[in-house]
C-alpha cells in the first residue's frame, strides 16, 4: 500500500520538534543539573514561536492551510503546564 503524503509543512515541523522537547523533558532524571532543564525549556519555547510564526506564514499563503501544527502546540502547552506546573503543586 502506497501512502500519498503531501511535503510536511514547516509549522507542523517545529510543532513536532516542541513535542520532542517535551518527551525529552521526561527522559531526564531528577538527578541531572538544572541547565538541562532550561535548555529543554528553551527549546519547548523557540519551537513554539517559530511553530506559530510558520503557521502565520502559511496561513497569509493559503487560508485553508492546516491547523495540525497548531493543534499539536496546544496539546504540548497544556500537558506541560498538567505535568510540570499543576501536579507538583499538589
């Protein structure tokens, strides 16, 4: 079966490397320095910016682009602040 796939957009790109942040955050141990931590919070925000900044582009191109960069972006802000901000506090 062959899968016919458009070329990836760039939004959906940098959306997916924010999700890889993301999980990248998780595979780090409570152990390791806190420099860790801001370069994968870093990463988790430049990701987001140029995510948006793409989508902006894309969607100034096309109106119908797709939204799946978006939407990946969100999911990656909400279950950060779940994970990092809501259940340490409890």
């Amino acid at each position: 079966m062959v899968f016919l796939m458009s070329k990836p957009k760039k939004s959906t790109v940098t959306a997916l490397i924010a999700l890889g942040f993301l999980g990248s955050l998780f595979c780090l141990s409570l152990a390791t320095p806190d420099l860790y931590y801001d370069i994968v919070y870093a990463g988790i925000l430049i990701s987001s910016a140029l995510t948006v900044y793409y989508w902006r582009k894309e969607r100034k191109a096309n109106a119908k682009a797709s939204p799946i960069g978006m939407w990946i972006i969100l999911g990656v802000f909400l279950v950060f602040i779940v994970l990092c901000l809501l259940l340490p506090a409890l």
